[in-house]
C-alpha cells in the first residue's frame, strides 16, 4: 500500500508540473507564430509609408527584389536587402528605428550586405 501510495503521489506531482510547462510551451508557440505575422504586417505597413516619401530612383532593382523575397517569405527568410545608395541607407537606418520601436529586434530586419564567399 506504501508503494501504491507513493507512486501516485509521484505521478500527480509530476502530472502537475509538466503538464504545466507543457502548456505554456504550446502557448509560446502559438504567440509567436501570430508575432512573427504580427511584425510581418507592420514592416509592411511602414515600408509602404516610407517608400512613399523616399524619392522614387533612390533604390536600385537589387535592393528591391531582396526585400521583396524577404516580405514574399513573410518576413521569415534571412535575406540581405543591401543598401548600396544614400536613400536605400537613409530608409533601412528609419526602417530599423520605426521597427525597433514597435517591438521588433534587429535580427528580424532584411538590411545586411552578405560578405562574398559566405
């Protein structure tokens, strides 16, 4: 009886602890996919409004075509939207301030120039 006693007690401390955790971790999940969307739709949200007041030959084809893959893969895919120009620089420095403000780091952002080779 002591060991069947035990045993039970055992199994719903352990039932009250992972299960728990268990959900939480689904909920983690849950939440992050709906941030990552969440982001997703923001960055796309400033970059129209931004790109409506940069002068319309500042961006090369390039450096469009990558952030378009990056908001095609919505917003999860690492690709380097490089900017090469002042204006491309000037929108992914405002880009980055106005994301950053909305909670988004700077690991989620598609401005970075690949190095050769890598």
């Amino acid at each position: 009886m002591n060991r069947y006693f035990r045993n039970t007690v055992f199994g719903i401390m352990l039932i009250t602890v992972v299960l728990p955790i268990g959900l939480s971790l689904m909920h983690s999940n849950a939440h992050s996919a709906s941030w990552r969307e969440t982001k997703c739709t923001l960055y796309q949200t400033h970059r129209d409004d931004l790109r409506a007041k940069a002068p319309s030959d500042g961006f090369s084809p390039a450096f469009d075509q990558q952030e378009a893959a990056f908001v095609a893969s919505g917003c999860t895919e690492r690709v380097y939207a490089c900017p090469q120009t002042k204006a491309e620089l000037d929108y992914a420095n405002l880009m980055s301030v106005v994301m950053t403000n909305e909670g988004a780091t700077g690991s989620f952002l598609p401005f970075g120039c690949k190095e050769p080779g890598r």
